[in-house]
C-alpha cells in the first residue's frame, strides 16, 4: 500500500494504525497528570505580571499640572526613552486618579517591557512591577523545570517530546478518510454518552493540535536548544540573514509564552492552555468506557 493510499483510507484495521493507538493510548496514560500539572500552571504563569502587580503592587503618585500630556505625546517619549524597543501599546488610568502614573508597555523580540511615565512631564519613573513574590517565582520555574534545574529542564524536554509523538500518533488514529474527514472534526448530538465523548476527543484534539504542537516544540528547544541551533545555521549558511533568523525563532518562542501579545492573547493563551488537559480527561474517559465495554 502506498503513502496516499495509506492516508486515503481510514486504517480501521491495519497494524499500523492499532500500533499507533497503542502509543497514543499509553504515552497519554503515563503522562496524562504531567499534561495536567503543565497546562495548568502555564496557563496561570501567562499572567505572570498582573500576579506580580496584585500581589506586589506599586505605590507612587505624580504631581499634578495643568497641562497632561497626549498619547501620542508620551509614545513619542516611550521611543525616545527606549529606543531599541518596539512601542506596542500604551494604558492611561482612568481620569478620576490625576496624580497616577501611565503605564505605558514595549517589546522586542521574547522581551516585555512595562514602565510608569509621568503623564505631565513625561518622564521615565519605575516599572510596574516592583517585586516578584516568591510563589510566582517559584510556579514559573516549576513550570520550566519541574523544580529540578537543569536535570528537570531536561525531564521537562523529554516529556515535550513524548507529547509531540502523541499529537503525531493521535492524528494518524484520528484521520477518518477524505471522504469523512469533516466527521472527525465535529462532535455529534444525540449520541450515545461514550460516542460523545470520544468525538470531542476527537475534535478537540485536531483543533488543538497546533497549538499542542509549538508548545511542545519550543519546551524541546528550551531544553536541548544546541539541535536547533545548528539546524537555524543551515539557513545562515545558506545565505538567510542571521537578524531574520534569529527574529523567525524569537517569534516562535514568544508564541509560547503570549505575553508579548498583549492582554487579549493572554487571555486566549491562558484558555487555550487549560484545553489539553481537558484532552486528557476526554482521553482517560474514553479509554475507561472501552474497559467497561470489554
């Protein structure tokens, strides 16, 4: 059987395919509470600065003036202020407080920068965050490296890359064919409880799979960034500007996080994020429903 015909045909009952359940079944039963414990606290650490701003707010007052300054006028003194950063966005407080600062956010690159500006003077005052209290420190590294170092780093890269071998596993058992590929992307009603559930695995999984996918892919670079280094370098030797490349893999990396997005794809990232460990409940339920059926 050929690739196309392999892939044309739904695999129902090739070895191939009852081998890859096997692996995608398995591989997500083992990890199932590591997938848990990582989209939870990803999801939470997005919101890493607004946890550091609530839990360790910043206390200063300007003086008030007669004449405020515009928006435009204080981006214009965000760029003079910081001029290797890309303005992204600017927030005024409300006019009820006139003796507050503005904050006022940059970026460049995997970098975030949020400064307090003067909004009469314009004058560069503090960051916003002034401390970072030790639980949020201690959930991103956790996040990072299990709370191991670099040993964990690398658990945390592994794992990565058992994850990414069960999103590649689950897309081969998943594809319905050409002709139903549409079914496989659905969930129907008025099914019984254990089709319900194993169509929403389904279709949670194939428009996740992106998603699931870069985080995997970046969390493997995190840990073992030398494979990529020298894969990046095949295309500087090819003759792709360095500055490109470094901006193409930044601009993976800042995907992962979705800090450097803005507030609303924070918002999305932290939604998003919680979804594979649904995946995985799906996923255990489906395979417990199978047991029970046996």
């Amino acid at each position: 059987m050929s690739i196309r015909e392999t892939f044309a045909s739904p695999l129902r009952a090739s070895r191939l395919r009852r081998a890859l359940f096997q692996v995608h079944l398995w591989s997500g039963i083992v990890l199932s509470l590591y997938i848990i414990v990582i989209c939870v606290t990803g999801s939470t650490i997005v919101f890493r600065r607004e946890l550091d701003k609530a839990l360790c707010p910043t206390v200063l007052t300007v003086q008030v003036r007669t004449h405020r300054l515009t928006p435009a006028e204080l981006k214009g003194k965000a760029r003079a202020a910081y001029p290797r950063f890309e303005l992204n966005e600017i927030e005024v407080r409300p006019a009820s407080a006139p003796n507050a600062p503005v904050q006022i956010s940059l970026s460049r690159d995997v970098t975030r920068l949020e400064r307090l500006f003067d909004p009469y003077t314009g004058a560069d005052l503090a960051p916003t965050v002034a401390c970072e209290p030790h639980f949020v420190t201690a959930l991103a590294a956790f996040h990072a490296d299990l709370g191991g170092g670099r040993a964990g780093l690398r658990v945390n890269g592994l794992a990565a890359l058992a994850v990414i071998l069960i999103c590649l596993s689950g897309a081969i058992v998943w594809w319905p064919g050409t002709k139903h590929w549409w079914r496989g992307m659905t969930v129907r009603r008025n099914v019984a409880r254990h089709r319900l559930i194993r169509d929403l695995h389904g279709a949670m999984g194939f428009w996740l799979v992106l998603f699931v996918l870069e985080w995997a892919l970046t969390g493997l670079y995190f840990a073992f960034p030398d494979p990529f280094n020298s894969f990046t370098d095949l295309f500087v030797d090819a003759g792709v500007s360095s500055l490109a490349v470094d901006d193409a893999v930044a601009w993976v990396v800042r995907l992962h996080f979705g800090r450097a997005f803005g507030y609303d794809a924070e918002i999305l990232w932290a939604v998003v994020g919680l979804l594979p460990a649904a995946l995985v409940v799906t996923g255990l339920l489906t395979w417990w429903q199978r047991l029970s059926r046996a």
